[in-house]
C-alpha cells in the first residue's frame, strides 16, 4: 500500500500549491548544502569544525521531528475534516490496523521528505565539492550521520503521535523531560548526547553510530507496538459550545470568533504551537547560547535580540490558524474573506499575547533586564503585527501554497525580512540611551505605517474573492 499513501501524499501537496512549486523545496535544500560547502573554510573559521557538525546534527534531528508530526495533522483528519478521506483512516471501513496504516504513513514520511528534502541536501553538499577541495569520504561520513539523525527525529515524532494519541499524560511527561534535557544541555553540552547519540561522535565515534542506530529501532518498535487499535472522535466535546463562546466584546466578530475558539480547542492548538514556534525558538536560543560560551560571541543574546527572533516566529501561529479552518462552505454563507481575516487577526493578537509573553517576561527576568519589559513587548507586538501584515497581503488565506510561488516568495521575504534585521542589529547594541531609542521609536514607526497599508491593500485584495 506504500505507493498509495506516496500517491496521496503528493496529490495533497499538488492541491494546496502549484505543481512545480514542490520542487522548489528540493532547490533550496539543494543551495543550502551548495552553500555550505563553498563557504565551508570560511564557516570553520568563524566557529569550529566541531560546532558546525554539531549544529548541524541537532538541525536534522529537529528537521526530521517536525516532518515526522504526521499524528498531530492525522488527529485533525478525524477531529475537524473527518468528512475527507484519508488513508490513515481506512482502519475505519477496510480490514486493516491502525498499526499498519501509522507504520505505512511513517514509512511515506521518510521517503517523500528524504526524496525531495535530505536527498538534494547530500546531492548540494557533494556538487559544491567539485568546485572546493573536499575529502569524499568526509562527506560521506557526514551524510551517513546526518541522515541517521535526520530518521531518529522522524522515529522520535512517530512514538510522540502515537503517545499523544494513546496517553496524553505519558505524552506531556516525555516532552517535559526531553525540555529538561535540551535546557540542561546549556550547562552540559554532552547532555544532548541522550537525546541525538550522534552528538556523542567527538568521544567516541562508534558508539555514538550504535547507539542512533538503536534508538531508531527502539522509538519506531514502542511507537508501532502501542497504536492504539481504534481512535475516539472527541468532536461531540465542543457540540454546544458554539453560543457560550460567542462574547459580547467581539461585537459583529462574537460569531466567527465563536467558531475561531472552537477550532482552537479541537485542534489542540497549543500543543500544535509547542512543536511550531516553542521549539524553533528553542533552538535558535540555543544555538546563539553555545556560540557566546564555547565559541565566540557571535551576537549579543539579550531580551531586545530575542524578542526579535520570537516575532519572526509569531507568524506560524497565524498559519496554523488558517489551517485548521475549513472554508469549503463559506461561498455559500454571509461571509466574505476580509471578514474571515479580520476574525483571524483577532485570535492571532490574543494567541501571540498567552504564548508569547510569558517568555519574553522570562527573558527579560534571565538577563536582568525587567527595566525594559515595556520597550521589549512594544517591539514584539508591533514587529509581530507587520510580520502578519505582510503575510496577510501575500498569502491570504492560503499561507501553504503561495509561500512557495518563487515570485511571491521572495517579495514576502523582502519585505518580512527587512525590518526584522534591522531590529536585531539594534537590539545588539550594547548601550541603550537616548540615541537608541530614538532610533528604535523610528523604525517602529515606519513598522507602524507599512502595516497599516499592508492591511488596507489586504481587505482590498482579498475582499473582492470568493473562497
């Protein structure tokens, strides 16, 4: 049945954007292991050999933990769309397991996101070796990790859907600890040797090697052993909330809003956001935290930078958003899409606000910089509304399709991009005074103005088309 689901896979990708914009995922990540290898001498250089596979190992392991979160997507299937026929699902009218049907959509995974994603990397990475003196077998040895790493984050997203699935408790109690794990890791690098064993690679090579091996073997022999043989639609939940969530403070949005936590609810929304924007943001914390204490300081990681770093990521909750609405029956409904975006701007200012500001009143008490919370939100809130702005204007309602339009890819990057550098740099000043913020108050301003035309130029555009 594996070629179905591929079938499947790549009719759904062929649905929600152009057919020739599939492969354009396949290009970037054939550029990005180009990239790195002509600028291989220049990036050892600036931060070691050793970092550089490093960072690179726990990239992959993360790449592959989010494309393997088919179970969370799959849980939507039934949950909000169980109107569409999914293969995952044909446990429900064919004699197949749901064993069968999560291994085969686990399989599917690893060869569609391999074929046109980790594949074209190895192909960038050894292409660029023509051009730079490069040891065949360096890369080799470099794939052959990569890759590994790549496979156990998918296997370690296979057992976490299935115990999200199964267990929730088990579930929140395993991620509660793989957090502990990655946030210890600041004090003791080798700490994330428990989590990524190729990371173990400078100690001891083979056993680092053995043990990734082992632990795909383990993660994907408990996931496929405890899928559960039938799911509960919990749908019937939320079956009378729509008139209690309709509140008066949302006037003539009270409906839609209405509808808007509803599908917050059922879509397990937060929890979706934990892998989406909590763990990027993880990441990137991080990756600049071991550069300033084991390699140089590269950036100046405070609470102005950082706050910069979560906006950009801020936009993702957005798309999720769009995602789990179904606007199949709008045309036929007294609702038009400016309407719609209106109500999505709404729920994205209240969600940013619960899952953003939390951190930021972290980091801001971690660097000892309470004294400038309100300077921190304002940029957060105002580069995070531009942010949204922009992706409104571009995207529409269809932030997974005309993302990868080339053209209008790189005008979204343009412009989303610009001001967001600009910000960072001047949260790496050291020295804030009144030259600083007078600076910053301008290039808020200008944020400002450009999200108020992004806006108008957005109900406009998109005001005017049916769904």
């Amino acid at each position: 049945m594996i070629q179905y689901f591929l079938k499947e896979e790549f009719r759904r990708f062929s649905y929600t954007m152009k057919k020739s914009a599939i492969f354009l995922t396949t290009i970037y990540f054939f550029a990005a292991g180009f990239m790195v290898i002509l600028f291989k001498d220049y990036i050892i250089k600036l931060i070691g050999y050793n970092f550089l596979f490093q960072a690179s190992l726990i990239s992959v392991f993360l790449f592959g933990v989010g494309v393997g979160a088919f179970g969370f997507i799959g849980n939507q299937y039934w949950q909000i769309r169980n109107k569409e026929f999914y293969l995952v699902s044909t446990p429900e009218t064919l004699p197949i397991s749901y064993k069968s049907t999560f291994l085969l959509s686990y399989i599917r995974d690893f060869i569609y996101y391999s074929f046109f994603n980790f594949i074209p990397l190895i192909l960038g990475l050894f292409a660029g070796s023509i051009f730079i003196k490069t040891s065949l077998f360096t890369l080799s040895f470099i794939s052959l990790f990569l890759f590994l790493s790549f496979l156990e984050g998918m296997a370690l997203s296979f057992l976490l859907s299935i115990l999200f699935s199964k267990n929730r408790k088990v579930f929140y109690f395993v991620s509660i600890v793989i957090t502990i794990v990655i946030l210890l890791s600041l004090r003791y690098n080798i700490l994330l040797s428990l989590l990524v064993p190729a990371y173990f690679y400078i100690y001891n090579m083979s056993i680092s090697l053995i043990f990734t091996i082992i632990y795909i073997f383990i993660f994907t022999f408990i996931g496929y052993n405890i899928t559960p043989r039938e799911f509960e639609i919990k749908m019937h939940r939320y079956r009378h909330a729509f008139e209690r969530f309709q509140f008066k403070i949302f006037r003539k949005y009270a409906v839609l809003m209405s509808k808007e936590f509803i599908d917050i609810l059922r879509g397990d929304m937060f929890l979706k956001l934990l892998f989406s924007y909590y763990m990027p943001v993880l990441f990137i914390s991080l990756l600049i935290t071991f550069m300033n204490l084991y390699i140089i300081h590269f950036v100046g990681f405070s609470a102005l930078f950082f706050v910069v770093t979560i906006s950009l990521f801020s936009v993702v909750i957005y798309s999720w958003l769009v995602s789990l609405d179904d606007t199949t029956y709008y045309n036929y409904l007294p609702v038009t899409q400016d309407k719609l975006i209106n109500a999505h701007i709404i729920s994205y200012m209240i969600l940013s606000s619960i899952v953003s500001v939390p951190v930021i009143l972290f980091i801001t008490l971690y660097f000892n910089e309470l004294a400038l919370l309100i300077v921190v939100l304002l940029i957060f809130f105002i580069n995070s509304f531009y942010l949204l702005t922009v992706t409104i204007y571009f995207t529409g309602l269809k932030t997974g399709s005309l993302l990868f339009d080339p053209s209008v890819f790189g005008k979204f990057m343009t412009f989303s991009i610009t001001g967001s550098i600009i910000l960072a740099i001047l949260g790496n000043m050291s020295l804030i005074n009144i030259k600083f913020l007078f600076y910053l108050l301008i290039i808020l301003a200008v944020l400002l103005i450009l999200s108020y035309v992004f806006y108008n130029k957005s109900i406009k555009k998109w005001s005017a088309l049916e769904f």
